[in-house]
C-alpha cells in the first residue's frame, strides 16, 4: 500500500508535513511511555496497599 500524496500542482506533498508528522509522533511516543510509567506506579501503590492489609 502506497502512502504517496498525488498533487496536481506538481510540486508535490508539503515538506512541513513530514516533518510535523514526525514530532506529531515523538509526542505521542512520550505520552505513551509517560502513561506507561504512571500505570506501573499506581500498581506499585495499590499493592503496597493491598500488603499492608
């Protein structure tokens, strides 16, 4: 499966996109690992919790 934009101006797809794509995606790569992260604490916290009883 292609991804390539036709344009009829030939000029072609707007270089600024790929480039907004990319940090597009580094954000959501650091969302992901920070949410990550913050699942693995409240497990840590609910089973301390729960060792406690």
């Amino acid at each position: 499966m292609s991804t390539h934009v036709l344009c009829l101006s030939g000029i072609g797809p707007n270089p600024g996109f790929r480039e907004r794509n990319r940090m597009e995606l580094s954000v959501l790569d650091i969302v992901y690992v920070l949410v990550t992260i913050a699942v693995f604490a409240v497990v840590g916290v609910v089973a301390r919790g729960v060792e406690k009883l």
